[in-house]
C-alpha cells in the first residue's frame, strides 16, 4: 500500500433546486392558484475519520468531488429531491486546511468524527411560496443558491503517543520490532525506513500506547537533506519525544556529534516541539563494556546539558526495554489523567499542539518554496510519491 500524508483536492457542495412556476389547471377547478413546488437543497461535501483507511492515496488519484444536486420543484406543489451529501473517508489524524488563505476548518482525530467542508445551495422557492392576499397569482420563483465550493489541503499526522526520532540506523525500528507486535523492516543500511509506521505496545498491565517509527533524519534535513523534514510533521501529535542514539558508530563519528545533529534539526524545524518533553534512548549498549557505556552517556549528558531521563537499552537483546516502555507508560498516563481533570493543562496541550503544527507547516512551506526556487520544480529528498510501503500491524 501506498503511504500518502498529504494531498490538495477541489470540493464542491450540490446547488440548491430551482423553484417551480406553475399553476393548478384541473377540470372544474377554476383559477386552481400557484401550485410551483421548491427545489430540493443541494448536498453539503462531508469529511469523515474512517478507522480502516490509513492514508491519503485516494486522493491523489482524484482531486476533485463535487456532491449531487438539488432537483427542481415540481407542479403540484412538489418540493424537488434534495441532493445527497458526498461522503468522503479520511484517516483518523487528517488536519483540513482551507489551501487559499490556510484557515484550519478542522482536525479529524476520532473515528466517526465529521466535518462539513462545503455547504450544499440553499434551494430555490416556488411561485406557490409568494401567493399573498394582494398576488394570488405570483409569476415569481427563486433559483437555488450555488454549492460552496474550495479547494483544501488535507494533512495526514500519525495519532500516536509516542514518537522516535534519530540518524538511520539508530536502532529505531528494531525497538519498535522488540516492544509490538508491529514488523517494520530493519536493516544495517541508513534510510531502511522510508515511511511512518505505527506500532502499539501492550504493557503486562494490559495498557497500551502507540509509537510511531518515522525515517532517520540527518544533519541538512531541515534543508532538505535525505528524506527531508515532511515526515518530522508525525511528531507534532505525540506526547513525548524519544531520542535515539547509538552507542557507537561504524563512521567513527561521536556519540555528542550524533545527538546533536538531532537536536538542532528538531530546533529548526520546530521551537515548541523542540522545548517540550524529550528523552534520551541510548541504544545498543550490548557493542560496549558497561563502564564504558557508564563514562560515554556521563560525559555526553554533561556536554548536552540534558534535563531528561535518559535509558539506556539494547533492542537488540532487548535490554531495558520493559523498564523504558513502563516508565512511558506512567508518564502518558499521568499527563492524560491531568489534561481530565484539569482544563488548565488541557488548555495548555491543545495550545502547544497547535503552535507545533504551526510551526511545522510553515518549516515545511519554507522549506518547499526554496526548493521549487533552487531546483526549479525538481523534486529532491522527497519520496512522497514514488513511495510503496506495507503499514504495519
Ligand atoms: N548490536 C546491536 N545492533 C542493533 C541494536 N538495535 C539495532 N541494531 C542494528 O542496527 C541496524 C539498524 O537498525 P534499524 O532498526 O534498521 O535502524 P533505524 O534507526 O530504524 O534505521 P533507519 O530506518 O534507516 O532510520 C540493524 O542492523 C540492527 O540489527 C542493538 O541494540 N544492538
Ligand atoms: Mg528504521
């Protein structure tokens, strides 16, 4: 299957039934009157999460829908048939964004959640609607008004708790492979993952969370680099950041180099996502002696300044792994059962959420004109769409 997060399509809602002009004419009813029906309301383009589609591919093979029609009324004082709504399925976690003034209309993030996107066409009235006491014959009728119509962006990010982040070949899908059921492909060549993937972890207390694998990033990628930044949008959603980083390299390159071009990548791309929660996974400690391991992560943590926890595992052996996915499992549930009780932190959530996605839309806007400008429509670093992937279980 085809992975698509983002796509730009037209809508356009039904317009709205003429209204009739007619007049009763039967045998032995004189002057029957204004018997001109209305026409039926044109069918309003409904977005809704669909739980079984995982991504935006339907819509980059048709871009435009236009929902059905009201039908005019009819004589005898029939109202036209109004025209159905357009229906179109989105994957839970799809941002809608107006494409011409970049207005958010709104963000699906439950199953059966809807949104409206264009209004159906109120419809048109019949003469019969202006018979009055001084017109009782009323030549008079209203067309139906026109379906709203826009063009919107549709922007898909991973609903996931948790999120990994780190150079290729840091262990990130490996780790997802040791704590889920989810089979992301590893391997020990950078960019093995082209694409997000989600996996859900079952803690023993049978509480579960969801990590997202996102690709490996590397230094420039907020320029452009590698597979870019478009995919670093998966991250806006989660509650915490995990950093991985490998204990030692096959390029010879430091472990404070390592983790710091992942640092200023995030930096760049978003502020706020940068300040916010973040730990330090340092992974496949089974490749050194444990002092050794000890003096790296102390010296490291020093030179970062770093304020987080910090693990220390091997997904390989899967080493630390069960104390790492406890230890998020209570912080995810402590910061939801805090965002129940009180509206302050959800406020402050929803706040942050929206100045990360802010940011990341901009970084990524950004980042796109500049590349239209340099490479002049060439398309670089990004894989949106030749990509194919399987999406995990
Ligand atoms: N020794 C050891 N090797 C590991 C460990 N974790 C991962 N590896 C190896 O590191 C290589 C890269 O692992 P991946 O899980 O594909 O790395 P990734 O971060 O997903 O890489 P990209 O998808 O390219 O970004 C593979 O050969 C893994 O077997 C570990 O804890 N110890
Ligand atoms: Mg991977």
């Amino acid at each position: 299957m085809k992975f698509v997060d983002e796509a730009v399509v037209t809508v356009r809602a039904g317009n709205g039934g003429d209204g009739c002009l007619s007049f009763r004419r039967e045998k032995y009813i004189p002057k029957g009157g204004p018997d001109g029906g209305d026409g039926g309301k044109g069918g309003n383009v409904v977005l809704t999460a669909h739980g079984e589609s995982t991504t935006l591919l339907d819509f980059r093979y048709r871009r435009s829908f236009v929902a059905k029609s009201g039908s005019k009324g009819g004589g005898g004082n029939c109202t036209g048939a109004a025209g159905d709504d357009l229906v179109l399925f989105v994957p839970p976690g799809t941002t809608i964004i107006d494409h011409d003034d970049g207005d958010i209309l709104g963000d699906l993030t439950e199953i059966g959640q809807s949104l409206v996107v264009c209004q159906g066409g109120f419809h048109g009235l019949g003469n019969s609607r202006y018979k009055s006491s001084t017109n009782r014959a009323p030549r008079k009728t209203s067309l139906g008004q026109k379906g709203e119509e826009r063009t919107i962006r549709l922007e898909l990010k991973l609903l996931a708790d948790v999120a990994l982040v780190g150079l290729p070949n840091a262990g990130k899908s490996t780790f997802i492979r040791s704590i889920s059921a989810a089979r992301p492909k590893v391997a020990d060549y950078p960019f093995t993952t082209l694409v997000p993937s989600l996996g859900v972890v079952e803690c023993k207390s049978a509480k579960s969370f969801v990590v997202a694998d996102i690709p490996g990033l590397i230094e420039g990628a907020s320029a452009g680099a590698g597979l870019g930044i478009r995919f670093l949008k998966h991250l806006t959603r989660a509650r915490l950041l995990l950093h991985v980083v490998e204990v030692s390299s096959f390029d010879g390159s430091s472990i404070l180099d390592r983790a710091l071009v992942i640092e200023k990548e995030l930096e760049r791309f978003s502020a706020t996502l940068y300040a916010g929660e973040r730990w330090l996974i340092i992974n496949k400690i089974d490749l050194m002696p444990k002092e050794d391991v000890d003096d790296l992560i102390d010296d490291l943590l020093g030179k970062l300044r770093w304020k987080y926890p910090v693990f220390r595992i091997s997904s390989l052996r899967s080493e630390g792994t069960e104390l790492l996915c406890s230890r998020i499992l209570g912080y995810l549930e402590i910061l939801k059962a805090n965002e129940k009780t009180s509206e302050e932190v959800r406020k402050r959530s929803d706040l942050r959420l929206r100045r990360v996605q802010q940011e990341a839309r901009d970084r990524i806007s950004e980042l796109d004109n500049l590349r239209r400008q340099n490479l002049k429509g060439e398309s670089r670093g990004d894989i949106e769409d030749k990509t194919e992937v399987g999406y995990v279980d």
